[in-house]
C-alpha cells in the first residue's frame, strides 16, 4: 500500500504537475505583433468580410474582446488619445501625444522594451507621424508637431521603422538632417519598397513615400504586408524577442469619405497583413498577435447588401472627419491571447502587453512619468 501510495503521487507529478510547470515557464510570448486599425470597429470588419471571396485572416483568431475608446475629456475620443492610452495606459486628452492630463511625458510601451534589450520595431501603412501611432514614441503637445514626431524616432532609436513621410526627416525648418543622424546610429536608410526588400540584418529606417502614402485604389499595392514581413524577418532575429507595432489609417479615412468599397478594400489590405504575422506566430509557437481598432469613424451602418455578391450597403449617422464613442474589437492568437477578451478600457491594453512583455506583474492604474 505504501509504495502505491508513492506511485500515485509520482504519476501525479509526473502527468499534471510537470506539465502545468512547463505551461508556466512558456506562458509569457517571446514577440508581440500589434495592429491598430484606425476608425474600425464591427461595421468596417464586417465590410471587408463580406466583400472578401475568402475567410479574412482575423476568423483564425479565436480570442475576442470589446474596447472602450473614450478620452479622458470627450466620449468621442481619437488616435492621439487613444494611441497613448494603448501605448502608455493612460488616459488623455484629445489631441494629445505621449502626455498625461497635466502634461507630463509618460512612458511607452517601446521605451519599456527597448530598456530591456527587447528589440522594437513601427510599420506605417501612411506616414510614420500618425495620430496612432507617434505616442508609441513621441512626447508633445499636439499630433499637429509633425516635426518633433519626426525627431523622436531619431531620440528613441527603434531598431525597425518602416512608413511614409521622408520630407519631414530631411526637409525641416531647424535644418536638421535627421537620415544623417540615423545613419551615423548604423541605420540602412532605404528609400523604397525594393530597398526596404533588400535589407536582411541591421537597424532599418524605410521610407515608402516623401510625404502621404495613396489609398489601396489610387496604387499602393501590396507595400503594408511587405513591410510587416521585412519588419518581422529583421526583429526575429533578436535574441531576446521583439515588439512590432503596424498602424493602418486608410480604413478610418475611407470611413470619413463614406466610401464604403473603398472600407471593404482596405479592410482587406490590412488583413492580409495580419495574415503575414500569424503565420509567423504560428510557425514560430511563441508570439502574440493583438489587432485592435481605433475610436470608429463616422458611425458606419451595415443596412443592406448580398453576402453570396460580396456587396454591402452602408449608411453614415455622422459625416465627416468624426468619430463616434462605440466600442472597438480586439482580436488576439497566440501565448497570452485569453488576456484580450471581455470588455476592456483601451488603457488595459497597455498592462496586459507590458506584463506579457516584460514578464512581471501587473499593477492596473499605474504608470511611470519620464
């Protein structure tokens, strides 16, 4: 009876508490890959679903969540608000990059990996100076300081930053060169999709445009999954993991226009750049991929349309560059995925990145001034 005794607690070890021990030690992913599709939310998804002759790479995303876009002065909020929400878990005001409601610079998520020799990388589908994206490394005032946007990037140095909007780095009114900056840091600076293809190792500043990048029907062709795939093949190669963030604006300007083919197609394009990352995480076995919109735009309505002749009919409560307070959804795959469901504040999304980046625990309601 004795060693039977011992039997079942070694097969107790061995079959339920050795695995639940090797589920802890990998429960943290090595990569985070994250989408923020501006002015998107379940109208705008749906639009490229149905126009779409094939499943989009967001239905192989099992985990499913529902955010909050207000900012902290409006319930309308917008990129700005809501990239610093995501990027620092803080709430602030409309219009505001990387700043708290008193003003003071807070840190980002980027800046927390970079000190933790995690490597870090942006991809813009437009300019690298969006509303959405410029607080995951700028500081200031308005989205409007397209200029100390630009400098940032040179201050934080991410290691990948891939986009339009050249002119803003080199045509500048204090006369700064700021590729030859980049450069002296041991930058490849490429100044088109074939010279971003080309760069297989080493820190890259990509530029696709001078100024803005045209929408998916004027010519853009497949430059967003290009530049997600070189991002990620330059970031893999980091010995400690990497954090990618890609910001698409194209849908939220379609929204603006009413122009709802033009939603369709570019909820498409962005699609087939969220498939790029999943087949990463998939192969790879140890990435998250979070894909989350922005505040939705012009208050899109899905009133008719034919499923089978991937035609939608939409209408607009509020046109114009406008956006409405109606949640946003978030889609999740891989290590730490269950994290992403429920409804959440778009500031939850910040602690939940962090904590699986970093590997620490999270302590929800604070964050760090610089």
């Amino acid at each position: 009876m004795k060693h039977y005794s011992l039997f079942k607690a070694l097969c107790y070890f061995v079959f339920v508490v050795f695995p639940f021990c090797l589920q802890a030690k990998d429960a943290e992913p090595r990569n985070i890959i994250l989408f923020i599709g501006d002015g998107m939310s379940l109208a705008q998804w749906q639009t490229g679903m149905i126009m779409s002759d094939k499943p989009l790479n967001i239905e192989r995303m099992r985990s499913v969540g529902i955010v909050r876009t207000n900012s902290l002065t409006d319930f309308n909020g917008d990129g700005p608000s809501h990239g610093t929400a995501i990027a620092s878990g803080v709430n602030t005001r409309k219009g505001t990059v990387g700043l708290d409601s008193d003003g003071k610079p807070v840190k980002s998520i980027m800046e927390y990996a970079a000190e933790n020799q995690i490597a870090t990388g942006i991809v813009s589908a437009n300019t690298l100076l969006e509303g959405s994206i410029a607080p995951f490394v700028a500081h200031v005032e308005s989205r409007m300081q397209t200029e100390d946007i630009a400098k940032a990037y040179v201050e934080q140095t991410p290691d990948v930053f891939i986009g339009g909007g050249m002119r803003y780095f080199t045509e500048r009114k204090d006369g700064q060169d700021l590729l030859a900056i980049l450069e002296s840091k041991g930058y490849h600076i490429a100044e088109s999709m074939d010279e971003i293809r080309n760069v297989h190792e080493g820190k890259l500043a990509g530029f696709i445009s001078e100024t803005n990048v045209p929408d998916i029907s004027r010519g853009r062709g497949d430059s967003l999954t290009e530049s997600v795939r070189t991002a990620i093949d330059l970031l893999s190669q980091s010995e400690k993991g990497f954090f990618l963030l890609v910001g698409d604006m194209f849908v939220d300007r379609a929204s603006h226009a009413c122009d709802t083919e033009l939603v369709g197609r570019e909820a498409i394009d962005l699609d087939k750049a969220v498939g790029i990352a999943l087949d990463f995480a998939e192969k790879e076995g140890n990435t998250l991929v979070v894909v989350v919109g922005g505040p939705e735009a012009s208050g899109m309505v899905l009133v008719g349309g034919d499923i089978t002749k991937h035609e939608v009919t939409a209408k607009w409560a509020m046109q114009g560059m406008i956006h409405t307070g109606t949640m946003v959804p978030v889609f999740s795959y891989g290590v730490g995925a269950e994290r992403f469901q429920g409804i959440m504040k778009n500031t939850d999304l910040f602690f939940h990145i962090k904590e699986l980046l970093l590997n620490e625990n999270k302590v929800y309601g604070q964050r760090d001034s610089l």
